[in-house]
C-alpha cells in the first residue's frame, strides 16, 4: 500500500516543475544530526526529516498493527500519509539560528568568521518548532480544504501541527499563544526573513515528496488522532536516529541538491532502509498459522473451550472485551489462544498479542507456555519478548529454545543463544526470546509480549512518552490473565487502560478463575466507555448488561454493534472440593510474624503425617502456601525436623536470592508440572515430598499436587490455591487417601473468639468475611476444626460474591468485624480516590485536544509510581563475605564480587547478572537496610538495576540456627547488627527478618 502512495507521491513531484528550491545549498548545509554525534560529519536536516516519514511509510507497508487506522482518519483525508508528513515535520524547529549554533563546524560552513559563542540564542528546537507552525504560512499550504480557512480552523491547524512537533521527545506541551509563539523565536533569533524562508522551504520540500497529503484535524477524532500522532512520530525519529541507520544505510543515498524529485527518490530508499531496521529489531507483524483448535493442542476442545470455539465467532462484528470466568486448570490458557486466533481472523491477520499477569514469578512461566504453544505456528520471523524488571536477567530462553529444538527437531534447525532458526516447508525464518538491543520502549512494540500487568499500568498514568506507551498495545489483543488479583488502586489503573484500549479499538481477553461481579462490571463499564467515545457517543452505565457473571462461561461485548452476549453457564462435570478449616489459637501480639509463624508450623505437622510417616507407603506430595515470607521458613523448619529422608521439603520464596529462585522453581515445575510426554528429560514424580511456599506459588503455576494446606486468604485466593491440587492427574493415580480434593485452611485466630488475627498482607475484614463464609454451612470434624464440601464449579460463583466485604455488612456487623468493615472501606475510598487523582483523563469524560499535556505531565518517573504504589520490591540486598579486604559472593570459595568496569565503560552484561543473580529482593524499609549495609562499590551506581543495590557484609561464623524455633537451619549474621531488627541469611532458607524482641523470643 505504501509503495503505492509512494509511487503516486513520485508522480506527482516528476509532473510538477523541476526547480530546485530557493536554497538548495543552505538546506543541504542545515544540520538534523551533528557530527558530535555521528563518525562522518553532520547529517542534514532534509534527509533526517524523510527517514523519519519513510518510517511511517514502512510500517504501513509491512502491514504493522503500530499504526491505528481508525484513529489516523482524524488527521484527514490520507490518514497515513498525513502522520508521516507530521513525522517530517516534527525537527522543523532545527533550522534556527540556536539549534544551529550547537555545533561549530556545521556552523562555519554557513557563517563563516562568526563564532557560534557570539550568538546568545536559546539552543532548543521543540519550542521554536512549534512557534513556527503557529506563525508562519507552511503550515496553510497543507490544509485538506481549497477554500479560505476561517480563523478557527487555521488554529487547530496550527495547534494540531505545534502539539505533535512540541511532543516528539516525550512531553506533550499545553497550547502555545501567538505572544508566546513571537517571544520563543525572538529567544532563538529565529523570526528573520531567511530563517522563515529555509523553514518554508524545508515544509514545502517533505509535503511535495509525500504527494502534497491534506491535513485535516478536527472532528470527533481529534484527540485520537493527536494521541496516536504524539506516540508513533517519536518512535520514527528514535528509529533513524541510530548511527547504524544512518551511516550503514542512508548517508550514501544523500543527493547532491535538494529539489522534489530527489527528496521523492530518497523517501523511497528510506522506506526500504526502514522496513529492514523495522525486521532488525524485531518489529515485524506477527505472523501465525491458524489451525482449528484440535490440530494445534492434540486434543478436542472441552466445554467452555467449545462454547468459545462454536459461539464466540459469530457475536464479533468489531472490537471487544471477552470476559472469561472458569475454575483453576479448567484450560484457560488454551481457551485465550483460541480467542486471539478469533480476533486475528475477523479483525486483521496483523494483529499482535500482549500477555499480562500479576507477577515475574507467573510472567516467566506463562511466557514459557506461550512460548511452547505458538512456536509451530509462526510463519516467519517473529520476536517475543518477555517484559518486568528483571527480564533482562532471566536465562531461562535458551532452556526453553533447547526444549522446543529437542521437541521438534526437524523444523528447528538450528539455535543460537535467544535464536531458534526455523526451517517449514522450504520457508525460513527466525524466532527471538528478545530483541536484547532495543531499548526498552521499543519492545513494548514486539508483535508477542508477555509482561507483568506494571507494563500495562505503566500507561495509565502521566509520564514522559505515555502515548508511546500506550501504543504499545494499539495493534495487539490484549490478553490480561488473574485479572481478580488486583487491589484497588490497580483496578483503578486497570480501568483507565481498559478505557483508552476500547478508545483504540483492542480486542481485550479477561480471564479469572475468581472474578466478583462488582469488578467484572467495572472493567466492562470502563472499556465501553472508551469505545463509546471512539465513536462520539455518551455511554450510559452498563449494569444492565452484566446482571449475571456465568460461572463456567463468558461475556462478550462488542464495540461494534454496542451489544453483550453471555454464554450462559457451560455445563461441564463437578468436582468436589473440601475446605477443612483449622482454627490455630496464638497466644501472645497475634500480629506478631513469629509467634504465627511457630504456631502454624506446629499445625501443619499432623495434617502431613501420612506423607512424613516412612510405615504409610500411599505417601504423597503436598504443597503448603504461608501469606509471609517468615511463616513459610518456620513451617519449612519444622517439616524438615521431622521428614523422614526420603521427603524432601522443598522452600520457596521471594527473599531467595533471584538466581536459586529461578534455579528451584524451574526444579519444582519439572517435578510437579504437568507431565505432557513433550519435556525431555523430566524426572520422575516423587512418591513423598513436600513444597513450602509463599504467594510466588498460586498463580499461572501449572503444579499439581495430592493436597494443599493454606494459611487464611481471602476467599477468591483460596479457591486459586485449591487449583494447585487435583490438576491434571486422573483419579486412579493419586493414592486412595488423597483422591477427595481438600484443602486444609489454617486460620491464626484469638483463643477466646476464634476470630482471625488481624495480620498482614490481607485485610482484616477480607479475612474475618472468607473465615464466616467457610464456616456458614461448615459442620464440626473435631476440636476448633470444621468441614465444609463445595461443588466446583457450581458453587464458586456465588461463593466468591459472598466472601467479599461489603460496606453493606455493617448493618449487621459487631464488635471486631464491624471496626475491621471500618477500616478496610476507610482504605479502600483512600487507594481508590489516589488511583483517580494519579491516572491520566479517559476519552469521553471531556478530554480535548489542549488537555493532552497532561498525559505527559508528571513529577516523578513512572516505574518508580508503579513499584511504590503497587508495593512491589524496590531494591535489592547483596550478601556479601569480606576476605582480604575484598568483597566475596559466598561464605567460602573463590567467588569475589565483579571489579569495576574499565574508565569510560559501562559495566558488562556478566557483571550485572552476577549481581542481580546473588541478590535479594526486598521492599524499602527505612532503618535497618541503613543499618546492615556497607558502601556499595561505586560502579554500582553507573547502572540503573545495580543503583538500589544494598550490599550487606555477613560474619564468617556459621550460627547454628538462624530460624526461630528451628533445630538446624544453619546461617549468618550481618556483621552491623540493626538496633531493633534481627535480620540473617541462610543459603538454605534465603533472608529471614523480623523485629528483634519477636525473633529473639
């Protein structure tokens, strides 16, 4: 298509008159990239200006989903072509006499005798830009209409042009006045005669190449338009800006003199160049084959599976949100695959796929599986990549390209550290893990990304380049996996993404197993809302459309045609699940994390016997999930005290140094997970183990075990960790003992009450309201123990929407509960009414083109917002031993800390992974990191993953046991103790920390 319009542009310059512009020489001699930057000399300010549209050109030749058509038909009647001439438009501010005077030799070959320093002229180029488009005739020239403009329509123009000039290096500015638009340029001494008449020709010489594109932005898509436009021309001019673009493939097509033929012929070169360096960096449209359900997992496609398989096609005439309830295991994965090939066939073949989960822990296994599932359906180069904040250090992308090469050897031919080449039909291709030499930006943009929902937030709030951000999900369908997980200022975030996705019109795929139908109302509500504002409407509340959430089943609501189609409940075989509750009483502060975790550790015990008793050869494999970090490492301690050995207890955690981590949870999924005869090398199921974890264990983890035992969550949570039971194994292999799926709930309560403790990470009220639903129908099964049968998946529907706290319940709530109700709503209106003060404006609540200023504006980065709000791990703790005055990353052994890179060079790749690989994660807590901390080495500074690096020194002497209550769970004291705090760490156990009265008792 763009060759095409190419072609017709080229026709257009050739019939015009062959005249050079008024000054060919001056417009060859005005810089866009200066040799400060480039090896060979300045490169000029034309040539840069058409790489920039030939970028636009060449994603629309490839077919990329980055450009949003129905959003560009607000920019006017060509909408493509009229981004690239915006692209072209965007460095017009260069040609200045400030921007001009930044580098002295490009400076004297057109002032010579006249020194730059001589020039008091402001040096920027964005506010002088936009001036000129205020100013200046050019921009006239390109309105869509052959009549006289009225005065309101030549200052949208302008506006429109300035906003998008004023935008490409990531802040959106607000309008500018005509006074303010004379005093920028006065500033720069850019107002004279030939600086206009060069600005001028320079429009005049970009318009002409492009076919003279009419510009026309106004009407219902203004703000669309201008948000697509302020998101893809920045990435065009990071695109051409590389030095490798421009001198490996662009300096040596530079014409002599600049007239409308030649800048056409060079546009079209820069197309070519662009598509490549497109392809380079991974960037290329997904390309996947379509295969019936059945041929792709070797298996027919099983209740819901089959009701989205038959039904879901018929009901998508556009866009929509695909909200998919089902129990844990139940094949959602397969099932949100199946509605990506759906959408990818009714809504463009172009189409990308953006996976996004709670956390890195459920991301690199979901990528994994992603992985693994649609590699033997690419039909040519493809990258995906994997996004959180440690991706970069993750190694498990060779592993997992090794598996699919000894899976499927002869279509993998070959594979290079993150390559798989890929041999199908005599076509070949390749596969990338991750396009590791982009910047991190540009693989938002991958056609395949698997990411932590953060990645997704991220463009929910203000920030430098939001709307690039934001494109990253233009041209995808949306995947948003465990969308139940979130608090409240998440859904907040998440609405507002949902609002500005339905804008775009993304196909979005929610899925949960333990979704409220308040929260599912909400999401719908807010993506049709966006919807409802790409096509100009009012959306009334959409309530009435979501009366009932189907449990199996699905919503869909089509953007389309404005209407919500429910599958009703699928039929599909029940299965009973067993909550045995288990009151623990603690005595002593219930908050205390130590006395909980003794007593839990006590409870667990019995409830394992049959797996730790060597006489009971049935054995068995349990998983036991704790809420902290300190309750999983005593309960671990004390299993092990009593294992026998041939049961191994496992542990895992998140204060695992982030290289044994990884290392134990790619073990425990080849022992656990689901065993498909496709893994080579997996090792056989133990008869008798036992997994200790902690959250890291109830989501996207595809485990199976014969019973779990839980610490007190919320309900929804729960019912996810009931999931990582009875998954995939079929009843005749699970010993006679195990074969009714339980899962016993520990519950820390008050002796007296045998009301739950209040206690960290959850709310109270959640607690106390999961512990009466439990209970409701529960009947006794011993002292302070009850039982309660559930049939899954027909009762959880109904359970979850009774588990939630509602402000309702204090009608009837006392005492306890009633100041736990209190205090849980007091929260929740807080995170809610911050989320809303935080989150940028949606389309449709009176959002306009002058307010875009305010998606870019923002006192602090974005990534730090999301880590502090959405309490995830902050910075990370260095163990270190010191020998010979030197820092040592084991207790014993030569393995000393990476030495300082070279002067003038960064620190390598191995360095960085040595560290990362030792480290621990840890949420900030003033006083006692300060406290245990030496200095870091100052190279550490140099790289933003190694910034927030505490390095903490560890004694030599190995404590005999550094866990309360443990017999032997051998480790170190830091060498600095902290006054209040009692912190250690154990190879085995990882970092434990607790007050220092709590740990010491």
């Amino acid at each position: 298509m763009s060759h095409r319009r190419l072609s017709r542009a080229s026709r257009r310059a050739s019939a015009q008159e062959d005249r050079a512009l008024a000054r060919p020489r001056c417009l060859s001699l005005v810089y866009g990239k200066s040799e400060d930057l480039l090896p060979n000399g300045p490169y000029p300010l034309p040539a840069h200006l058409l790489d920039a549209a030939a970028v636009i050109l060449a994603l629309d030749a490839l077919g990329s989903p980055l450009l949003p058509k129905r959003a560009l038909r607000g920019l006017g009647p060509d909408g493509v072509l009229c981004l690239a001439l915006l692209a072209a438009l965007h460095d017009v501010g260069k040609a200045t006499t400030g921007f001009a005077s930044r580098a002295a030799a490009s400076w004297s070959r057109m002032w010579a005798g006249t020194p730059p320093s001589a020039i008091g002229a402001t040096r920027g180029h964005t506010g002088p830009g936009q001036a000129s488009a205020l100013l200046e005739e050019w921009p006239l020239r390109m309105a869509a209409s052959d009549q006289p403009l009225t005065g309101t329509e030549v200052e949208e123009l302008r506006q429109f042009i300035g906003l998008v000039i004023s935008a490409h290096h990531g802040r959106i500015t607000s309008a500018m006045s005509q006074a303010a638009a004379h005093d920028e340029l006065a500033r720069s001494f850019d107002h004279t005669a030939d600086w206009v008449s060069v600005r001028s020709d320079l429009a005049e010489l970009v318009w002409q190449a492009l076919g003279r594109p009419r510009l026309a932005p106004d009407g219902e898509d203004n703000v669309l338009s201008a948000v697509a436009a302020c998101g893809i021309v920045p990435f065009a001019d990071w695109v051409v800006s590389q030095t490798h673009f421009i001198e490996g493939h662009r300096r040596c097509h530079l014409p002599e003199a600049w007239d409308a033929p030649s800048a056409a012929r060079f546009l079209a070169s820069g197309v070519q160049a662009a598509q490549a360096e497109l392809r380079r960096m991974g960037l290329a449209p997904l390309t996947l084959a379509d295969l019936p359900f059945a041929q792709r997992y070797l298996f027919a496609p099983r209740g819901l599976q089959r009701s989205v398989c038959e039904q879901l096609e018929s009901h998508v005439h556009g866009p929509g949100l695909l909200v998919v309830t089902d129990r844990t295991g139940g094949g959602k994965t397969e099932l949100a695959q199946e509605a990506v090939q759906i959408f990818r066939r009714l809504l463009g073949q172009h189409l990308g796929v953006g996976v996004f989960l709670p956390t890195m822990a459920t991301t690199n296994a979901q990528f994994a599986r992603w992985v693994k599932d649609l590699m033997p359906l690419l039909g040519q180069d493809a990258t995906v990549e994997r996004l959180h904040s440690m991706a970069a250090f993750s190694e498990d992308a060779d592993r997992i390209l090794r598996d699919l090469k000894a899976a499927d050897d002869a279509r993998i031919s070959a594979a290079e550290p993150g390559t798989a080449a890929i041999e199908d039909g005599g076509a070949r291709g390749s596969f990338r893990l991750s396009a590791a030499d982009t910047q991190k930006l540009f693989r938002l943009q991958a056609p395949l990304t698997v990411a932590t929902i953060d990645q997704l937030l991220a463009s929910a709030l203000p920030g430098r380049h939001q709307p690039f951000r934001m494109a990253g999900s233009w041209g995808k369908v949306v995947v948003i996996d465990e969308c139940h997980a979130y608090d409240v200022f998440m859904r907040v975030l998440l609405r507002t993404v949902l609002a500005w996705l339905g804008a775009f019109g993304v196909p979005v795929v929610l899925l949960s197993a333990t979704l409220p139908r308040r929260v599912a109302r909400e999401y719908l509500e807010a993506y049709r809302s966006g919807a409802a504002a790409r096509e100009g409407q009012s959306p009334a509340l959409c309530e009435e459309r979501l009366e009932g959430l189907p449990y199996p089943g699905w919503v869909y609501y089509d953007s389309a045609t404005d209407v919500t189609t429910s599958s009703g409940t699928v039929p599909g075989p029940t299965t009973e699940l067993t909550l045995a509750a288990h009151a623990v009483p603690v005595t002593g502060d219930p908050r205390d994390p130590v006395a909980r975790g003794r007593r839990l550790a006590q409870a667990s015990a019995p409830i394992l016997a049959p797996i730790l008793d060597t006489a009971d050869h049935e054995g068995g494999c349990a998983l036991v999930i704790a809420n902290t970090v300190t309750s999983a490492q005593m309960i671990a301690a004390a299993l092990r005290a009593v294992a026998p050995d041939d049961c191994h207890v496992h542990l895992l955690h998140a204060r695992l140094p982030t290289g044994q981590r990884e290392e134990r949870t790619a073990r425990l999924e080849a022992l656990f997970g689901k065993r498909d005869g496709q893994t080579p090398g997996q090792p056989e199921r133990p008869g008798r183990a036992i997994v200790v974890a902690t959250q890291v264990a109830e989501q996207s983890l595809d485990w199976d075990f014969d019973v779990v035992v839980s610490e007190l969550a919320p309900l929804s949570l729960l019912l996810q960790r009931a999931g990582r039971a009875h998954r995939h194994r079929p009843a005749d292999l699970i010993a006679a003992r195990w074969r009714q799926w339980t899962v016993h709930v520990l519950a820390a309560v008050e002796a007296a009450s045998n009301l739950p403790v209040e206690a960290l990470p959850y709310p109270h009220a959640a607690l106390l309201q999961t512990w009466h639903t439990i209970l409701e129908d529960a009947h006794s099964s011993g002292e302070r123990q009850w039982r309660r049968t559930l049939r899954v998946p027909d009762d959880v529907q109904d359970l979850v929407e009774r588990a939630e706290p509602e402000l309702s319940l204090l009608e009837e709530a006392e005492g306890v509960f009633a100041e736990a109700l209190m205090s849980w709503w007091a929260e929740e209106d807080v995170a809610a009414s911050r989320g809303d003060q935080m989150t940028v404006p949606i389309p449709g609540s009176g959002l306009s083109r002058p307010d875009l200023h305010r998606l870019t504006e923002a006192d602090r980065d974005v990534d730090d917002v999301l880590t502090t709000r959405l309490g995830a791990d902050s910075l990370r703790l260095l163990p270190v031993w010191i020998r010979d005055g030197a820092f040592h990353l084991a207790p014993q052994g030569e393995d000393p800390l990476p030495g300082a890179p070279a002067p003038g060079k960064r620190p390598s790749p191995q360095a960085v992974r040595t560290v990362i690989d030792h480290s621990i994660p840890v949420r900030r807590a003033p006083g006692w990191q300060e406290a245990v901390a030496a200095q870091a080495p100052a190279w550490f500074a140099e790289h933003p993953r190694l910034a927030d690096v505490f390095v903490v020194p560890f004694g030599d002497t190995v404590e005999h046991s550094v866990i309360p209550g443990a017999d032997a769970a051998p480790g170190y004291l830091p060498r600095t103790r902290a006054p209040r705090h009692t912190v250690a760490f154990s190879p085995d156990y990882g970092l434990f920390t607790a007050p220092r009265r709590a740990a010491e008792e």
